[in-house]
C-alpha cells in the first residue's frame, strides 16, 4: 500500500484569515486592540511545520513566526501574534504567508493583503484638566482660585510601555500675546508600569501661567503619543485637540452647567420623571441656589466647581439660579426643567416581563412594587381596572398608604382580581399625594393575564366509570359526576356543563349547568370537590358503542358572557349498554 505524503503545491495552500479584519481586506487597529488572531487550515501531514510572515513596513512593522510543528494540532489552526504590527503599519499595506516546510519541499500559500487604517480620533482619549467645568470635561476653564492645575491623559488604543507622549497649551495671553508651554515631552514622559497598571497619568502644575491668559481666551491642549517607540515628534500619532475658556478674576459670574437626574443629564427646558435634581457647576466663591426666587441651599465651590442636590420637587416647571453668597456680582444663567412625575415606573412583581401576567404565578400573592423619587408622608395608593364588561368586583383600588422609607414602595393586592381578568387585559395605575397637592397619577400599566394551562383545567369524571369505559349497568340511579377545584376558584364563578352523545335515533344530548343559573358555592371550595347526579333516565338512552362527551366552561369572571368562559379539558367516554 503506498503511504506517501501526497505532492502540495501553493494553489493547496488558501490564504491565512485574520479573524479581526473586515471583509474587503480592511483592518480596524480598535478591533485589535487585544490580540491579532491568525488562522490557517488546509489538508496538512504530519510532519508539516510552517511559519507565518507579514510584510509591512521594515524593522518592526514585518514579522516572521519560529517553526511551527503545525501537523501536531487539529484543524483548523489558530494562534495570535503581537499588535504592534499594527501600531508599526498605520496607513499601510500589509501581506500575510505562510509557508509549509514538507520534507526537504518548501510551499508558499496565497497571499493575504490587509490596509490597517489608521486609528479614527474618536478612538483615542483626549488630554484634560480636573479644575475645568464637569471634572474636566467641560468647556469652561477658571483659574482665578487655583494655586495648582491637574493634567490628566487616560490610557489609549495601542498603548504600550515605553511609548513616549508630549503635552503642549497654547493660548493668549492678557496682553494678547502667544501663549505657549511644553508640559509634557519626550525622553522625560514615558508610559511606565504605574501609567499602564492605573490606566492614567497625571501631574500638578502651578496655576500662575494660566492666571495671566487672557479672560474669555481659548487654551488648546495638543497630545501626541509615539505609538511606534520613536522620541521624534514627527512620527508621532496627534490626538485630538481639548479647548477651554479661560476664566479669570475674582469677580467671575457663577455658571449652571449641569443639571441631572438618576438617568443622566436633564437638557434645558426638557422633562425629568424624577422629584430630586442635581445641580452642579463654576463658581468663585460660596453661592446661593435659588429655585424661582426662592432660596434651595448654598454651595462651595471646590477647585472652582460645586455640587448641590435639590431633592423633593414639586410636579411642575422650575428655574434654577445660582449667585454668589455675599451678594456680588451677576445672576448665573438660568437652567429650566419641567418635573413630570405622571410617568413613573410601575409593575407587578409577579409579571416578570411588564406585560404579561400567567395567572398561576398570582395564586397566592399579586404585588404593585412603585419605584419613584417618593418622601415617607406621600400618600399612595394603587388602582386595578379590569376590561369592560368585566363586573365591578374585578377593580379595586388600595386604600392610600404612607409611602415609608422602604424602596421600591410594595403594596399588596386582592389576588381575587387575576381570576376577573383571565384571558383579558388588566390596567394598573397608581397615584400619590404629597401634602395639600393634587393627586399625581402614573401613566397605566396594561397587563395581558393569560389563560391557565389546559393541564391544569381537568375534566369532570363519572365515578362509577372504569377508566374511558362507562357500563350502564353500573349505573343503577344515576351517574356521581365529580368535580374538584381549579386555580382561581371563587364563589359565584358561573359554571355551564353539556353531555353529548348518541342514542339509537340520532344525537342525544343534555344541557345540565348553564351560566346564567350555576355557579360555585362556598361548599365547593371548602371540600375541595362537588359531586352532583347526573339523570339516569337521560344515560339508559345512549347507544351502545357510542360516544358521551362532557364538556366544562367556568366564567372565572362571574359574568354569564360566554366569550369570556374558560374551556376545561373534555372527558370522553365509551358506552357500554349490552344486557
């Protein structure tokens, strides 16, 4: 038998994948930011080893792997190599092979040409100082109070230890000349093990500098990192540009730049579901929060910026102001808001998903849980409204409660009123009232009740039948047809009840409950069954070999709407009439 390795030529051979890349030949370096995944499949041997190759950009822009004993592992095969071939070929080609070492016979695969892109700027982290406005993200910079000023740059895409980094501001000075200061710069600034371990460098400086630009002037902080190891500024990578406005003197006009709530930022003018705010901006000195014209607190400014919390608000539009404590100097610029507490959230814990409620989840429990910016004295109570045509016992509305301390609020419902509303829609809503306000009302909550499982609807059973067969000659006054219970039970659900079955003429049928005269009694519940005769007179008549059918609905909603009866499971029975 011949076992020779069988002959390989470089069309066997497909070009490795890059598992990151997009397809067109494209390399996104954020998508690599971790690892560059190379796989290689083809019909190998044994004894194949390779090794992989990237043309690039010589030095270490270019790469060749060690052997690899490939044959060793199963297919495909798969392992990663460094990302700074990336770092090194920003905004260039590059071409992957492998090749296959078979004997003494070496083969090249097809190639593999990427253009890695170069790095998009919303990408790379922007340089800042901690004393500008919103911990430096803002766009107002004051300086008056500063002794020190903090520049912080984070971590960025493909940084690596030893990469060296610059710092330069650029500004106008008061006497309108160029402002120019080099803070950071290479060989001096160096990502090191702190920098890659925090994630971040920062360094203090003296604020004086700042202090003698011009007020109302732009300060500009340009970055550059030498992601290539290089310490010439021309091959480094610019990062985006961060611009302040420089704010200077003791008599500067405190500003509102921010106002939120528990989901973020709170544009001006537009609505918040929450009753606590928080403001937060610039100042020099201590201030007066006004909301309206009345007074709400003071702040102090730390580092030029101030926090305040403006809990309790009352539903309605408010103004926010802030001025300086001692009375000098202008108004802030005012932030408006519009409290609208009538969409605050609500749910029923046993209706997971918000919209539908399995009525055997609510067997035993049916809970409102509130969640809302609420005080311990607001008055709170929850309302249930079933479908229409549904009776009046099927709604119901809680008694007002003191909302507590407790969050989320949970107030206890009837369970009684899932029964009223299976297989329809329940409306949830609640309301509050805060002191001599008006009641405030949530938006509903539409809730689907589902039908219960048919498995848990079971038929009623003749007692006297063995198994699917009833022999009439068991039947000697009548047949015991019991019932047991079923979840939701309650007195004065409507209950309807039909035979169908066969005599020697035609169909033969019995009507024995319906809905607007039957209905469950309090013995029923309290025995856990019911057992009524079924006639004897109407059972003799069927036909031997026949079929009797009985089929079972309960109106769980007590109404006498036969659209709204719940099907139980259909018992079906063979006849025997032999002599």
């Amino acid at each position: 038998m011949d076992t020779s390795t069988p002959a390989l030529n470089s069309n066997d051979l497909p070009p490795l994948q890059i598992m990151e890349s997009f397809p067109g030949g494209l390399l996104n370096p954020h998508a690599v930011r971790h690892n560059i995944t190379l796989r290689i499949d083809y019909e190998w041997a044994r004894e194949d080893v390779v090794t992989i190759h990237c043309a690039g950009t010589p030095g270490f822009g270019s790469y060749t792997s060690p052997r690899i004993p490939i044959g060793g592992f199963a297919r495909p095969f798969q392992t990663h190599i460094d990302t700074r071939l990336v770092t090194f070929n920003l905004g260039h080609t590059v071409v992957f092979t492998y090749t296959v070492y078979r004997g003494t016979a070496e083969f090249v695969s097809q190639a593999l040409a990427l253009y890695v892109a170069p790095i998009n700027l919303f990408d790379l982290p922007r340089p800042f100082i901690r004393q500008a406005d919103n911990d430096g993200q803002g766009i107002e910079l004051p300086v008056s109070d500063l002794d020190e000023f903090t520049l912080r740059i984070n971590a960025w895409l493909l940084g690596t230890r030893g990469q060296c980094f610059w710092l330069t501001a650029n500004g106008t000075n008061a006497d309108d000349t160029d402002f120019e200061a080099s803070y950071w710069r290479a060989p001096v600034n160096v990502v090191d093990e702190d920098f890659q371990r925090y994630g971040f460098f920062e360094q203090n400086f003296p604020a004086a500098p700042l202090q003698a630009l011009k007020n109302g002037s732009v300060l500009t902080l340009k970055f550059m990192a030498g992601l290539q190891g290089s310490e010439q500024p021309s091959l480094a990578q610019a990062f985006a540009h961060r611009n302040y406005i420089i704010r200077t003197g003791p008599a500067v006009t405190p500003r509102i730049l921010s106002v939120s709530d528990q989901d973020g930022e709170v544009a001006d003018g537009a609505n918040t579901r929450y009753a606590d705010v928080t403001l937060s901006g610039s100042a020099s000195g201590k201030l007066t929060v006004l909301d309206g014209t009345t007074s709400i607190g003071t702040a102090s400014p730390v580092d030029g910026n101030w926090t305040h919390g403006a809990p309790g608000l009352n539903p309605g539009p408010h103004a926010f102001t802030v001025r300086l404590a001692d009375g000098s100097g202008s108004p802030s610029n005012t932030r408006r808001i519009n409290v609208v507490l009538s969409d605050l959230p609500l749910r029923i814990v046993e209706a997971p998903d918000d919209t539908r409620l399995d009525p055997l989840n609510a067997l035993t429990s049916l809970t409102a849980e509130l969640v809302y910016d609420h005080l311990p004295t607001d008055m709170v109570s929850v309302t249930v409204t079933a479908a229409d045509g549904t009776p009046p016992a099927g709604s119901h509305t809680t008694p007002p409660v003191a909302a507590g301390n407790t969050r989320p609020i949970r107030i206890t419902l009837p369970v009684s009123l899932v029964a009223f509303s299976v297989g329809k829609t329940m409306v949830v809503t609640f309301s509050y009232t805060r002191g001599g306000a008006a009641p405030v009302p949530s938006l509903p909550l539409r809730l689907n009740v589902l039908p219960i499982a048919l498995e848990r609807l079971v038929a009623p059973v003749i007692t006297q039948a063995n198994g699917d067969i009833l022999d009439l000659k068991d039947i000697q006054s009548g047949a015991n047809l019991e019932f047991g219970v079923w979840p939701l039970i309650a007195v004065s659900q409507r209950l309807s009840c039909d035979f169908a079955g066969e005599s020697d003429t035609g169909p033969h049928n019995l009507r024995m409950w319906t809905a607007t005269v039957n209905m469950v009694h309090r013995a029923w519940i309290t025995n856990g069954r019911f057992g009524p005769n079924v006639s004897v007179d109407y059972l003799r008549l069927l036909k031997h070999g026949s079929k009797l059918v009985i089929r079972f609905r309960v109106n769980l909603d007590q109404a006498t709407d036969p659209n709204t009866q719940t099907v139980f499971q259909t018992r079906e029975y063979t006849i025997s009439a032999t002599p």
